[in-house]
C-alpha cells in the first residue's frame, strides 16, 4: 500500500493541533515516551528530519515535562529544510505553552539562520533580535557570527552587475615576480538568492573573516569562508578598502584551515596589489613563512632577499632571521648563532629579537658554551613571550649551578620560584635550589625544600625527585601491587546518580535537575547541560557540597563525556570545600575504556594508563593527530602493527581496530610496557620514550649520569618535557584522588585528602589540560639542543 504523504502545511497543522488535544501521557507510560524522544532525536542528528516529524507526532506534550523538547526538535527539523512558515508556527506554540523553557531562543536562533541562508535578511534580523547572545555551543556561534556578517552586507539593486575579476598578473610594483595563478574554481555555495543579491561592506567582511577565523571547522564559519571567496571570485571584495593586515589575515585563515591552493592565490593577488610599504612588507613575511611550511625554504629565502633593499629594519630582520634558520637546518651552527645574536642589534622588533636571542642561547648549549648560553638566557629574563621568559629564567639559574657559582644560582632560583607560572615551574626552581643548597653544603636548607616539595602533589615529577633526595623511592608506586581503593570504580558513576536522585533538591530547582538527568540519561547530552546550568548554584552546593560552576562538568561526566567534563572545569577556581568530587570531574576515571581499574594491564596500573589518556586524548576516543596517530592513546598505526603479538592480537591490525578503545588501550599498554622493560622499569623514560622515541632518549640519558631530574632538563624538546610535567602531573592527581591510602605510604607527609596542598586540586597553569585537541607530538626537525626546544 503506497504511503500517504501530506502537503507540509497540512501536516504541521495536523500535527500540532493533535500536541493541543492528545491525552496526556500517564507516568507509566513515560519510559515508553522517553524512548519515542530518543529514537526521533537519533534520527535528527542523523538529518532524518522528515522521518524524525514521524516519530515525534506519536507523542503529546500535554503532561510530559519534556514535551518543549518534542516542539523545538520538531521546529529545528522544519527550519533545517528552510521550511521556515511552519517552524515559525511551532515557535509560537512553544511560546505559548512552555513559557518557562530555555528553548524559545534557540528555535528563534534556528530560524535566523534558515532564513540567512535563504538570503531573507528581514526575517533573519527578526529573529535574530530574539535569540542574539542566548545560545551556547561553537556550532551556534559559528552559526550567530554568519547571521550578523550577513546583516552587514548592502542588497544590490536590481539590474546592476557585478564585476568580473582581474586577471592574474606576474609581477607587482616593488619589481618582485610572482607565480601566475588561475583563481580557483568556485566552491558550493550557500542557496541561491530569494530576494536579490547583495554585496560586501567592509564591516561584513570583516564580520564574516572573523567568523572563519575563530570557528573555523563549524558550519557557520564555512559559510562565511565560502561567502568572501564568493565574493573575490566575482572581483567584488574590497581588498584595498579592507588593507594588507585584511587579506593577510583571510589568506592565514585559509592556511590554517587546510585551503592551501586558496591561500597561495590569496598571498599572490595581495603581492600584486598596490598596498603601502608597511603592509606589503608584512604580509611578504607572510608569505614567506607559508612557503617555509609547505617545505619550501628556500624559495621563501629567495624571494625575502629581493625585497631587502630599501625595506625597513624590522623586515630585514625577519629575513635574517629565517637564513639564520637555514644555516641551522643545514647543520653551520655557528653561523647560524652568529647571525641569531646579530638580529638584536640591527632594528628588529621585540618579537623578532627575543626569537632571536632564543634561538642562539639554545644553539650554544649544543655546541657545549654553556657560559655563552647562560649569559644569553640571562638577558631573556625580562622577554615578553611568556614561554621563553619562563624557560630562560630557569635556563640562566641553571646554568650558574651547572658551572657550581652557587651563590649566584640559589638567588636565581629563587626568583624563579616567586616569577609565577604553574606549581610545577614554582616546584621545578625550588627543587634545584634544594640540589644549590646541598652543594653549598647547607644540607639542612636542602632537606627542607625536599620534604616541601615531596609533600605538594602539585610539584609533579619534582615531588618525586624530591622524595628520591630524600631517600624514597616514590616512582615503586606506580608498580606497586594495588591497594583495592579503586576496586569498585564502575559502581562510583551509578552511586554519584542516586545521590543526585535522592538529594533535597528545592521546588524550583528540583524539576531542572530531574530533566536534565533524564537529558542525560537519553544520550541529549548538550541539552542536559543547558538546563544544568539553569540550577541555582547554591542549591548545587547545598546538597552536593559542589561548587555551582562545576555543574554543566558533572552532567557531563555522568552522561560519559569526559572529555567534555574536563573541558568545562577549564578556568574554575579549586573547591577546597569538595576537593573529591570536584578532582573526580578533573581528572576521571574511565572503566568503559580502561576496564578494572585495579587489576594491571601489560603489567601497567590502569592509573598510569589514565594519567597517559588524559594527556594524549582527553579521552576522546576518535581523536585524530596532524601526524596520524590514533585513538586514546593517540597510537601511530606501525607502532600498534608492531606491538599487536604483545597484545595477544594476532590477526592483521587494521587503522580501525585503533578506534575501539578497549583495543587501543590495550596496545598502548603494551607499548608502554615493552619500553618499560627496556628501561629497567624507568617510568619517566618510558614515558619520555611513547612520546619522543628510543633515539632521542637515549641522547637525552647519555649525559644524564642516572639522575632522573637531570635527564628531565637535558629533555630538548620543549614539547616533550611538557609532557612529561603533565602526565607525572597527573599521575600524582590519580593516586591522590582515587587511592589515598597507597599514596600516603610513599608521600607520608603529604596531606589528606580532603586538604590538598596549594595547586594540588584544580589545573595549575600550563600543567594541567591541554585544549580542544590531543598535545601536539614532539617536533622531530628538532634536533638535540633544539632552538625550539625553548
């Protein structure tokens, strides 16, 4: 029998006034109506949406408290296939009937968007108006920053044409020959106009790059991309009204968004521009730095060293800058630091000269100067970049101690301690001022420092190097046999809902905790949070003892992402009040990947193997690095092929055995533990070892003389002595959250649980979580006293 179909008018109507006149849904029906939200629900994100009307018209919203949710779903599918009539209507019925719900300015937001891309600016502006700043999520954002770039664009009257766009040239005026490029063919664009054309204004162009700037990878954004390209193939972006920093930063965006041939084209229509001295010179720089990326030094030495007469100092600067750079890739070292230390001294800018000034300190201390790097690190003290400011405070310290001027390296350090920066950077000069102390002979002095820094779970490795001093063996933890604390980890989640669902909640905030555990519950995770965060923060810590703020990260956690979870504990304050339920959140733990967490795997503590995904994944479990590796813990796919016999797997592995977590947790565990065997039960170079490789380890160990904190300095890979910090970071956190009893035993003076030490609960600074994305893998072009190494 063939399948009925109504006009889409008719069926909203038929389908709305059956919400107005449906029997309300009886609690023992609820589960049933729960089930009819989620498989509708699955359709919709799945772009089912006609089908997903289907399911979701089996339910009335009359009595079921979650039946604003029903209308929004049903109106975002309606606005997604810019059915933007009827969506309207079930905006007012959602209006009407739930007054009281969050949704009415997210269904407005939706049809904002449908009718931007529909090019209906007035309605767009309408609805805009309603729901402008009232949605959360990038995906939104992305979507909010098109909708107002658009509202800046100018219609084009009708019967006006628009421009054709120039052709390519080869050369511009400063004399400098450029490469002939056809521009690219036209992408997909959004629908075409309904309702006249329009054309840029500077401010929408600026709207829109800004847009693609910072959402990059959402929709939104690549609508906006697609928008200005648009608009540069039909000759009518305004490139010189917009100035040089405009198109340098569009063609930087496209760069960095994977639009290479794009961006190319860009940097070559901006160089063939007549643009003042200033601008050209920058955007030149640009350039050049985009060739260098794409492997092509040379050619970007090149053409830097045509533009150098007559441009200003900075600019010739940068161009140094970069042979210097080429000279030390080529292995002449030691022009390559004389031209380094030249740069300062020849009208570069601040940037340029700390990069500079930088790179030669670290090129000394590969060619064995350590006084001529000590003396140059000194002078960085005060640099403006954070990163190498911190690490040159350290550096001239140590290199005073490394050449026993004692009296001199104890004051630096010191200093270093109170120069800010994270508990670890703080744990990491007060532990060699600790080693100054004992070679000044004042042992006592030193002995203190170790127990402080042996008691603060927020020193990182240096807690256990100080314990080492001390004459503990802290790293026996991590093999240690376990205590049976984390025995019953896949029951703590289970406990943690029937504490909320039993709690005292109050009338007002009671109804939004019980939506959003059964958000939760359905897989509606983000919906979950927004009505999270509608919970009165005080009742949060009233009967949770919770700081509010960590909400949104405990219906997260409880819904499984714990990715998401971490993410938002980002910024938050340490609740010294809830220290264990808070550090939960921070740094969970995961059974459904890792499995019991109190038996080994591979002869690796299923901790150690946390402390790693934190760091590596975030426990994103799809996560994908630039350089290809895999997974939890971001395996490269002929480390796992290699490893898979010690896994017990014997069959051919295939790239995607590498996103089933249970099988990439158990070959990084063996991973982990063949480079565990190979070091004789070394953690820290093990550790170093799944992040950097064998060989560069063994060059680090070579000059180490067996002293753990020593091989962590001679690490000179800037990337890589993070990750240690972080993941021994971590692995402090676990064992005090989730195993205090063991961890007590060989930190018997730290605190309780409970009474963490300054920095132990909560993300210090530039310790704690990495962002959006895994950390980046060591760069392999670096190599021993790397300049980037700083």
């Amino acid at each position: 029998m063939p399948r009925i179909r109504l006009r889409t008018g008719a069926a909203v109507l038929l389908f709305l006034s059956f919400l107005v006149q449906a029997p309300p849904a009886s609690a023992s029906d609820a589960p049933d109506t729960d089930e009819t939200l989620r498989e509708g629900y699955s359709l919709l994100t799945n772009e089912e949406y006609d089908e997903a009307r289907r399911v979701f018209s089996r339910i009335s919203p009359d009595g079921y408290d979650l039946g604003d949710y029903l209308l929004y779903f049903t109106g975002f599918s309606l606005a997604r296939q810019g059915k933007q009539e009827e969506a309207a209507s079930v905006l007012g019925t959602l209006a009407g009937s739930f007054p009281e719900s969050p949704l009415s300015p997210y269904l407005s937001h939706e049809l904002a968007y449908a009718a931007a891309k529909a090019d209906d600016l007035a309605v767009a502006r309408k609805h805009f108006s309603a729901s402008r700043g009232k949605v959360s999520g990038n995906g939104r954002k992305s979507e909010e920053g098109y909708i107002a770039a658009r509202l800046l664009e100018q219609e084009i009257p009708a019967g006006e044409g628009t421009a054709t766009p120039p052709p390519p040239v080869k050369e511009n005026g400063n004399g400098i020959e450029l490469e002939a490029l056809p521009l690219p063919e036209e992408p997909e664009s959004p629908a075409p106009s309904s309702s006249g054309r329009f054309r840029p204004t500077p401010e929408a162009a600026r709207a829109h790059l800004e847009n693609f700037v910072v959402h990059t990878v959402q929709e939104g954004a690549a609508l906006s991309m697609e928008r200005l390209w648009k608009w540069r193939t039909d000759g009518i972006l305004p490139f010189r009204a917009l100035g040089g920093g405009y198109i340098g930063k569009f063609a930087n965006a496209l760069f960095r968004a994977g639009e290479t041939a794009k961006a190319r084209s860009v940097y070559q229509e901006a160089l063939a521009a007549d643009l003042p001295p200033e601008e050209y010179h920058a955007i030149l720089l640009d350039y050049a730095e985009f060739l260098r990326k794409q492997g092509d030094t040379t050619k970007a030495k090149t053409l830097l060293a045509a533009a150098v007469d007559g441009a200003p100092p900075a600019f010739r600067a940068e161009v140094e800058f970069l042979s210097a750079r080429v000279d030390w890739k080529a292995g002449r070292s030691e022009d390559a630091r004389r031209k380094f230390l030249q740069i300062p001294e020849s009208g570069a800018s601040a940037a340029v000269a700390e990069r500079s000034r930088n790179q030669a300190a670290w090129i000394s201390l590969e060619l064995g100067d350590l006084p001529g790097a000590t003396e140059e690190f000194g002078k960085l003290a005060g640099a403006k970049d954070e990163q190498i400011r911190q690490e040159a405070i350290f550096r001239h310290a140590f290199g005073l101690y490394l050449q026993k001027n004692y009296p001199e390296a104890a004051v630096a350090f010191m200093a270093g301690e109170k120069s800010g920066g994270s508990s670890v950077e703080r744990a990491r000069h007060a532990y060699w001022r600790g080693r100054t102390l004992h070679g000044m002979g004042e042992m006592e002095g030193g002995k203190a420092l170790f127990e402080s820094i042996a008691s603060d779970p927020g020193a990182g490795p240096f807690a256990l190097f100080a314990a080492k001093r001390l004459g503990r063996d802290s790293f026996a933890m991590l093999s240690a046999p376990s205590s049976g604390e984390t025995r019953r980890c896949e029951q703590e989640k289970e406990e943690l809902w029937e504490k909320i669902r039993g709690a005292g909640w109050s009338n007002a905030d009671g109804p939004k905790v019980r939506r959003a555990a059964r958000l939760t519950r359905l897989g509606m995770v983000e919906y979950a949070v927004l009505e999270a965060e509608r919970v009165d923060r005080g009742e949060v810590r009233r009967v949770l003892g919770l700081a509010g703020g960590y909400t949104p990260a405990l219906f997260r956690y409880l819904a499984g992402d714990l990715r998401g979870a971490i993410r938002e504990t980002l910024g938050l304050a340490a609740d010294r009040g809830s220290v264990g339920l808070a550090d939960r959140l921070q740094y969970p733990l995961a059974p459904q990947f890792v499995g019991d967490c109190d038996g080994k795997k591979a002869g690796v503590d299923p901790l150690v193997l946390h402390a790693i995904i934190r760091q590596e994944s975030l426990f994103q479990y799809n996560a994908l690095s630039p350089a290809g590796a895999v997974g939890l813990m971001q395996l490269m796919p002929r480390t796992a092929r290699r490893v898979a016999p010690a896994a017990g797997i014997r069959r051919k592995l295939r790239r995607s055995d590498l996103l089933r977590p249970e099988r990439n947790v158990a070959l990084g565990a063996a991973t982990l533990s063949i480079l565990l065997k190979e070091y004789g039960g070394d953690y820290l170079r093990a550790v170093a070892a799944y992040n950097a490789g064998e060989a560069a380890v063994a060059r680090w160990w070579e000059g180490a003389e067996g002293d753990p904190a020593l091989f962590l300095e001679r690490v000179t890979y800037r990337e890589t002595r993070g990750y240690l910090r972080k993941v021994f970071f971590n692995l402090l956190q676990y064992y005090r959250i989730y195993r205090p009893e063991m961890f007590a035993r060989y930190f018997p003076t730290a605190p309780k649980e409970g009474t963490p030490a300054p920095g132990a609960s909560g993300t210090p600074p530039g310790e704690g979580t990495p962002g959006a994305v895994p950390a980046p893998a060591p760069s392999q072009e670096s190599p021993e006293a790397a300049p980037s190494g700083g």
